[in-house]
C-alpha cells in the first residue's frame, strides 16, 4: 500500500470557453436568431462572468439569471446589455431591479400592476402554454385582457413562454400554437418573443422567435442531433493506491468486494465536491487512457475505482467530459447534464484555458 498528501489541486475543472463560445456560434446559426444566453447558477456552475466574458464577442441580446443577486453580480462586473431575470417577480425586488437596470418577469396580476405604476423601466411577461409552473395562463381571458391594457406601453418590452418538452417538436408545437394565440389578441405584439430553448433553437428557425435562450448545450451538454463541443472536464488525482485481494472489501459498508486480485486507486473527489453518490458502483472514470469502474460507496472526499495495473500518485483521472462524456456520466447517475454541471463544489477549482 502506498499513500500521499493530497497536492492543493486535488479536484478542479477545466473549462474551454473557446468551446463555450463556439457552440453559442452554433446555436445562433441553427436558429437564425440572436441569442439570449441563459446564465443563471454562476454560469451552469462554471462561473458567470467568466462566462459572460466570453460570450460578449458574439454580441448577445443580453443574459438570462434566476435571481436579482445573479443579475446585481453582472452589473458589478460591468455587464451592461440587457439582464432578465426568470424567476417571476416578486414586489420587494421592485426597487433592486431598478436600480440594477434588470428586467423582471411578470406573470401575475399583481406583479404587472405594481411595476407598472412604479416604474416604466422594460419587464418581460411570461406565457404559460402548458409548464404549468409560473406565467400567465393561455387561455385566461382576465389574464389576457389584462395584458392587452398594457401591450401598448414602451415598458412591455418581451413576451414569452417555456416549452416543458423541447426535444419533441409535437410538444413545442402545440405550445407555440397556444403562445401565438396570445400573441394574436394583443392589441400590439411586444418587440421581442422569445420561447426556444437549446433543444428547440437547434431545430432551426420555427420556434425561434425574436431571441432564442441557449443553455446546456453552451456548456457541452448535446441535444437531439448535435453534439457539442466540450467545455469542462472534471478532474482528480490518484491519491492512493492498493493491491487488494480476492474476497477483500471495499467502502463504506463493504459495498463493493473485489472477484479477484486487483489495484484499487484512490481518487481525491466525493460528493461534497459534486461526484453525486448515486455513480457508486455504476459510474466510470478515465484514467491512464482507459475506462474504469468506480467500486465501493462513493465518499464525502474520495473515490475508489478499479483498474487494470499498478498506477502512480498524482496521476489524473477525468471524472467527465474526455472518454466519459459528460452526458454519459450523468445518465449513469441517474440524472441529467445541468446537475452535474450546477453541482460541481465550491471546492472544485475553476481553470480557464482551452482543454486537453
């Protein structure tokens, strides 16, 4: 058995915000329309400014956050196209969104009517064709009537829905037939529609509207169709390494035991870094070139994997994004690219650079 000191870069990810950038490229010629990137949890994980800071050379609309802190963190860096924030507005975010320049999403009658009458600062109203999650209803003709008193207003800048399904152009159609109902109503149609998502955008123009709203698949994340460049992979250093033999146990619960004399390494990222502990005994690493399994309970700090040969301390391992896709890793977790993505710890160090 041989043992180390973890070195200061035990776990960290590379990001290629050249990637990034080109798949941005990508989306906004598929869909023909200018792009709205989806910023929101520090850039997908991987940190928004940096992010912003990247995508600025392709001349965004603007950015799209969840919350007025995300946006208030933008303006701080010296971000100044438009900034909306998704996550429907809430009256004592009136005043911050004013003084940060933000535009709020409004989809309730109360939350129009107050930022109307304190403000005639640009919002975005929010259609539900079908999300069932926040907006105004469809087919609420009081909804509807509302917003038709307002439609004429300089201030009501946007109009959009959320497509619950955007891989299925069945699904999206019906909800794109439903928001241009809406639409059709409106005394005047507000200057930008907005609706796709990646999935949607990457399927051409038809449900582009004036701005699409690309989000994992800027970040490496593939849809229906496309592939997209990689942008992170998740990195870890071979810690420890051991010869077990046959019958010997491995991780917490002895989880996990060995069918035959075999090198267990010791990688140093757990679930506390966002290694979701669910890959316990079903996720795969890249190291030394090859695919291997990870065995045992994955732990707060650490992870076992198995392999081949003997392998030296330091050695890095991919967790995804190199021959273990990041797409891969996830559904071997059970869940999707964004949680991978959104989860990765505080611990795990952000490197900026094009990646190998």
């Amino acid at each position: 058995m041989s043992t180390s000191t973890p070195p200061a870069d035990r776990a960290w990810a590379d990001i290629d915000l050249a990637a990034l950038a080109a798949n941005a490229r990508t989306v906004a010629a598929v869909s023909g329309a200018r792009l709205l990137p989806m910023v929101k949890a520090d850039g997908y994980g991987l940190g928004a400014v940096p992010v912003v800071e990247a995508l600025e050379a392709l001349d965004p609309w603007g950015y799209g956050v969840a919350t007025v802190e995300e946006g208030a963190t933008l303006r701080s860096a010296g971000i100044r196209r438009p900034i909306v924030v998704f996550t429907p507005m809430q009256s004592h975010e009136i005043d911050p969104c004013q003084a940060h320049g933000l535009r709020p999403v409004i989809g309730d009658p109360d939350g129009l009517e107050a930022w109307t009458r304190a403000t005639d600062q640009p919002f975005h109203v929010e259609i539900d064709t079908g999300m069932a999650r926040s907006g105004f209803r469809w087919d609420d003709a009081e909804a509807l009537e509302l917003l038709g008193n307002v439609a004429k207003r300089p201030s009501f800048e946007g109009a959009f829905t959320h497509f619950h399904s955007g891989h299925d152009p069945d699904a999206c159609g019906l909800q794109w037939s439903r928001f241009e109902v809406v639409l059709g109503r409106l005394p005047q149609r507000p200057s930008l529609v907005h609706a796709a998502n990646s999935a949607a955008a990457m399927r051409g123009t038809r449900f582009a509207g004036d701005l699409v709203r690309p989000g994992i698949f800027l970040y490496g994340g593939a849809v229906p169709g496309h592939v997209p460049e990689v942008v992170v992979k998740l990195r870890a250093r071979v810690v420890a390494v051991r010869r077990v033999d046959a019958g010997d146990t491995v991780s917490y619960d002895a989880g996990w035991t060995a069918p035959e004399p075999i090198t267990v390494a010791t990688l140093a990222v757990g679930y506390a870094d966002g290694l979701p502990r669910s890959l316990s005994g079903r996720g795969t690493v890249e190291v030394d070139g090859r695919i291997v399994p990870i065995v045992g309970r994955v732990t707060m700090d650490m992870t076992m994997v198995a392999t081949p040969g003997p392998l030296c301390l330091g050695k890095v391992a991919t967790v995804f994004g190199g021959l273990v896709s990041l797409d891969h890793q996830a559904a071997a977790a059970g869940t999707i690219a964004y949680e991978l993505l959104t989860g990765l710890g505080v611990r795990v160090q952000r490197r900026y650079g094009r990646t190998t």
